[in-house]
C-alpha cells in the first residue's frame, strides 16, 4: 500500500455501512451510505492540512483509502452533507466546509478557497493575495484565478479544480472547464507569461501543495523587493 501523509488512516475493512429502510406500501426500499471511523479521520486529517474540508474528487487521488469518501461523494449532495454533518459533530473545531475562506473572501470554488487561505497566510508585507483580476490590463477577456502580487511582480495562479495533473476528464462538464482553461494558457502563452498550474491532485498532498505556496511567496517577495 503506498505510504500515507503523516497522521493519516490507513483504509482497511469495510467499504462502507448502509442503512435499508423500507417505507410506504409500495415497500420502496431505499439505501444511505455512512462513512465509518476510517473515513471520518481521513476527512478530519485532510480538513486540518489544508485549511478547508476536502471534496470527494479531491480524495480520488488518495488512492484506497479514500474509495469509501469517493463513492459516498458519487452518491450524491445529500450524501456527501451527511459526511460534512457527521464529522462537524464529532470536530467542532474543523473548519467549515464550501468556498467562502476564513476572511470572508468569496471564491468559486473550494480548491481555490484553499489556496486562497495558504497563501493570505504565507504572504509577506506590502504582498497581495488578488482574486479573478484581468490578465493582461489592456485586455480584459481572461481572468487568472489568483494572482500573487508585490510592486510590480506577480505571480499568475491557476486553480484547476476538474481534473489531475494527467488530464483525465470523466463527464462533459470536466471536459468543457479544461477547455475554458485551455483557452487562459493559449492566452498566457501570447502574452509571453507562463502561470502556475494547481492540479486536482495536488489537493492530495497538503505538505506539497504548502511547500509549492512557500516558494511562489519567496519568488514574489525577491523579485518584488
């Protein structure tokens, strides 16, 4: 089994637990899947590292002992929230879930809510953390996700929330946002500016994805001095 961050589970048992009600006389028999104990610490463990609970595609790339989370995710909302409620309960203390960060900051999603709040904790003084601001002045079509700034440096970010580093997509909405996406780079690349691509998988692994946020301050506070 490959090796797990520092203070994660390791999956083992049960896939899941289920709870079958029957319930009217069409005897309709419906089936809710619970997160057991594994998957509960998993969620906590990875809620804590990054700064914001994590989503279901985030934890396909955990490898097994993120499979439960994934199916109960692929469930459906009502699903998932299930998992959300049961964890709050146990973890008051764990921040709360969706893509509006600690300070308020509204986001688009919940990966750049995350790095958001790593780099408004990381930056410098006189540094900016901006959000959704125009590439290029002149011309106001393409947005970068974040944008870390000092003076007249920056560092262009992008957060891209439908797929990993391999560009898998699974679903016709995956596949149009890589498409949006592609478009921004096809705009870089004119632009002669080359961004920093934050990959799905990446959420996986919260010390790297730190470590990553850790030097795009260094670079900006350098060349911003």
């Amino acid at each position: 089994m490959a090796q797990l961050p520092y203070g994660f589970t390791p999956f083992s048992g049960i896939t899941m637990a289920t709870l079958s009600t029957t319930a009217g006389s069409s005897s309709a028999l419906s089936s809710i899947f619970y997160p057991i104990d594994e998957d509960l610490l998993l969620y906590r463990d990875m809620a804590l590292a990054l700064g914001a609970p994590p989503n279901s595609h985030m934890l396909r790339f955990m490898g097994p002992a993120g499979q439960n989370l994934v199916f109960i995710g692929e469930s459906g909302t009502q699903e998932w929230a299930r998992v959300q409620h049961m964890a709050g309960c146990r973890w008051p203390q764990l921040p709360a879930p969706g893509s509006v960060a600690t300070d308020g900051t509204k986001l688009d999603s919940l990966p750049e809510r995350i790095v958001y709040q790593m780099l408004s904790v990381l930056k410098r003084r006189n540094m900016h953390v901006d959000v959704h601001e125009p590439i290029c002045i002149s011309d106001g079509r393409f947005r970068a996700d974040l944008t870390l700034r000092k003076g007249a440096v920056s560092r262009y970010i992008e957060v891209v929330g439908c797929c990993g580093s391999d560009r898998i997509t699974r679903n016709k909405d995956e596949r149009t946002w890589l498409a949006r996406l592609d478009q921004r780079l096809a705009f870089y690349r004119a632009q002669k500016i080359e961004p920093v691509l934050i990959w799905l998988d990446m959420f996986a692994h919260p010390a790297e994805l730190k470590d990553l946020c850790v030097d795009l301050v260094d670079d900006v506070a350098l060349r911003g001095a």
